[in-house]
C-alpha cells in the first residue's frame, strides 16, 4: 500500500507568493515522523523539514513551514515569498518504526517572476 | 565537513558490461540506502543496510547487488541482468535505529548511461 501520496504533479506560484504543497500519509504506528526534501535539477535531495507525530506545534524552518493536521494525515508544506531557487522538485517522505523510509512521488513547483 | 560522497558523478555502461558505483560516509551513519530515480519520477528504493555486514533488498533489487564491509562505504554493482540501467542513482544514509527518526542524507548521485 502506498504510504506517502502527492497528488499535486505540478504546481505554479508567483514569485514573493506563499504556495502550500499536499502530502498525506498512511501509517498505522503511533509514533513517527515526516520530512520534506527540495531536488533542484542539478540532482541531489536538500533536507528541509522535519515534524515528529507527537509534536505539538507546526514545524518551521526560515520560509518553510509544515501544516501537520493529525486526524487528517496531513502534512502539506508551506513555502512564503516563494523566491526563483525555490523551483524544484518536492518529496514528502516518512520514516516509521524499524527505521523504514517512505517516499511520496513528488510535486514539481515553478516559482515564475 | 562531514557528508555522502557518491563517484562518479557520471557513468557510461556498454551492453553487457557491470559497473559500480561509489558511495561513502563519514557521518558515522549505521544505516545506508540507494534508489533509483528515472526522469520526472520519484524514489525507488534498490536495496538497504542498517548495519555493516548486512543488507536488504529494495523494491526494484533485481540486477543490482551491494556489499556493506565497512561502515563507511555501500558500494552498488550494476550488473549485465539489469536491462534498462539508464537511471540517476542516489545514495542516503540516515543515523539509523540508534536516533529517533533522523532524516535521510543524499549525496548528488551518479548519473548512468548506456553506450
């Protein structure tokens, strides 16, 4: 079964716009955490953000932020004043019990001036 | 600076022939992983180690095999039996089951082709 679904291919946004990207996930542990990654074109997966399910608050990291929404499996990321170097490639991923990863299929953004 | 080495950034294979590729750490990772990942796709998991001396099969493991004899290293071997080895392959590594959910590492990856 897939654990990580991203149902956005591709996304659009205007520079200095906020842009939020879906993931949702599907776990049966009580205990686990979620990640955002950033591929340029160049190739190599940037780490951004990170949520553990038992944390209260959203996680923030400068213009990213991770609206968590438990009940609902959510974990959509949101990019402020989205900026030209944000176009890319974004992965939600997981990470369960017994150190197992899982990765979503990715959302393409476009950051257009 | 501590981080993934993966060599060569670039790599052309004949018909037939097995290549390897590099992959190192000097983040003192217990676990490492590599995927696939072809054009406009997302990642595919080949095979994966948590500790030296032992690895698991991936997803997509057939005609790709691995060692992990040193902590550092997880070298993959494209092998001939793999038929379409055109891909860009990434190597992680991740503190593995001694820290709570810590986040996979990458390096910049090797970019496969055949001749």
């Amino acid at each position: 079964a897939q654990k990580i679904t991203q149902t956005q291919p591709g996304m659009f946004v205007q520079e200095k716009e906020a842009v939020t990207l879906d993931c949702t996930y599907d776990t049966s542990d009580q205990s686990y955490g979620l990640f955002w990654y950033k591929q340029p074109s160049s190739g190599e997966m940037i780490f951004l953000i990170y949520q553990g399910s038992y944390d209260e608050q959203n996680a923030t990291e400068g213009r990213y932020s991770l609206n968590f929404q438990k009940a609902r499996k959510s974990a959509n990321l949101v990019i402020s004043a989205s900026q030209l170097g944000d176009s890319a490639m974004y992965f939600c991923a997981m990470i369960t019990a017994g150190n197992q990863f899982y990765f979503g299929t990715g959302t393409s953004l476009t950051v257009i001036p | 600076d501590g981080g993934i080495t993966q060599s060569p950034k670039y790599l052309f294979r004949k018909e037939g022939q097995n290549v390897t590729l590099s992959c190192e750490q000097n983040l003192n990772h217990d676990a490492m992983y590599w995927y696939r990942q072809d054009p406009g796709q997302g990642l595919r998991l080949i095979y994966y180690s948590q500790i030296v001396n032992d690895f698991q099969k991936g997803d997509i493991a057939e005609g790709y095999s691995v060692s992990r004899e040193k902590k550092e290293s997880f070298p993959l071997t494209v092998t001939s039996a793999q038929k379409n080895p055109t891909a860009f392959y990434l190597c992680a590594s991740s503190i593995g089951s001694r820290g709570l959910f810590q986040p996979q590492h990458f390096g910049d990856g090797t970019r496969l082709s055949i001749l």
